[in-house]
C-alpha cells in the first residue's frame, strides 16, 4: 500500500486550491511529523468515530482509536482549547489523520465530493491537515449542533439557518474559536476544519497504530 502520495500530487492540489506562498519548502513539509493531539493538550477529547462501529460505514476503519495530526496543526489547535477553556468548553475530535486507503472505503459508500474527498484527489485528512471536532462541556455532554456528526444533508451546512438558537451559538462559537488559529471551515460540513496551507503536505497511508514519525 503507498505510504506517501507524491510531490506531484500535493503540487497540483496546492494550484488547485488556490493557495500562492513564498517559498515553498518540499522537504519541511514532508519532514513535519504527526504527532498525538492528547499528547501535545490532554484537555482534548478524543471520540474518534472510524475506530468504532459509529460512523456512516457501520465499520471499523481504523486500526486504533489514536487522533494524529501535523505538528504545527496540533499546535493550532491547542490554541482553540485554550480560547475554549476560557468558557469551560472542551473541543471532541471525531476524525483527524485519515490514512488514504480508509479513503476509498468512504469513497465507495458514498461517492459524493460535497461530503467525502475523492480519493483519486486525496483527502486533507490524508495529509494530517484536517480535523472534525465538536463541543463538549465539563461533564463530558456534547453541546447541540445543526446536526449529527457526519449527517450528509443540509443541516450540516455552516449556512443552515433552520436550527435552535442554542444549535446555532455553539456552531459559531466552535468556528470563532478553530477561525482565530488560521482554520478555515468546509462550507457543507460545520465540524471540519482545515489548517492553513494544507496542499502543501503530502498524502500519507501510515496505519494509526504507531503513526508518529520521528
């Protein structure tokens, strides 16, 4: 199985998207580990839904129940914990690194780019630069949103304005919190979040169980 996409891929993905940068340093990124989120802030729950039977598939896609991401993407988002402590909130992770085969077997269920990346593409999961979190408060209850986590209908969409005013607060205040460390949102899916720059990293099929690379 490919452990690593290619610099070609990641190349096209950056032009792609848009995304100009000044120096573009192949080799930092490539190099840049992934690390453990609860290693780098323990405050963070972990709920990662592909190592359970609780996702979309109905199946256990992941070989451990470990959320890996780019270092400097774990950092970024030890920075929205702490905005979030502030008002005794606490992030839930449901997906971060996301090795590129578990991509396929998403693909064929439910072959449609709005909810689920092309693996032909690659996945921002697949390069570690992508995380689906929630909110949960002290005791652990996760806050209301517009919708379920990985609900593919238009309840999940950032622009959904038929929820409850609670839905909504805790929507916006989950964005305020990921947009202030340099996250952007995906427009159909109010949990996903992108780091900056995420082209630039390459497309990995490390397996979960002892992902981090040193």
């Amino acid at each position: 199985m490919m452990r690593g996409f290619g610099l070609g891929v990641a190349l096209a993905a950056l032009l792609a998207c848009g995304c100009v940068c000044p120096a573009f340093d192949a080799e930092a990124m490539r190099a840049e580990p992934l690390v453990r989120i609860v290693d780098v802030d323990p405050r963070i729950r972990i709920d990662l839904r592909y190592a359970t039977t609780d996702n979309f598939t109905s199946r256990v896609l992941y070989d451990a129940p470990e959320a890996y991401l780019r270092a400097s993407v774990a950092e970024r988002l030890r920075g929205a914990q702490d905005d979030l402590a502030r008002d005794g909130l606490f992030l839930v992770v449901y997906d971060a690194y996301r090795p590129w085969s578990a991509q396929w077997t998403l693909w064929t269920v439910v072959a449609d780019p709005d909810y689920v990346a092309d693996p032909r593409k690659g996945s921002r999961h697949n390069r570690g630069a992508a995380v689906d979190v929630g909110l949960v408060d002290a005791s652990g209850r996760s806050l209301p949103m517009p919708s379920a986590y990985d609900e593919f209908t238009t309840r999940a969409h950032r622009d959904y304005d038929g929820c409850t005013p609670e839905e909504r607060a805790n929507r916006e205040r989950l964005e305020r919190a990921l947009y202030a460390q340099g996250f952007t949102g995906l427009a159909t899916e109010w949990w996903h979040f992108d780091a900056p720059h995420w082209a630039w990293y390459p497309i990995l099929d490390e397996p979960l169980r002892g992902a981090v690379r040193r």
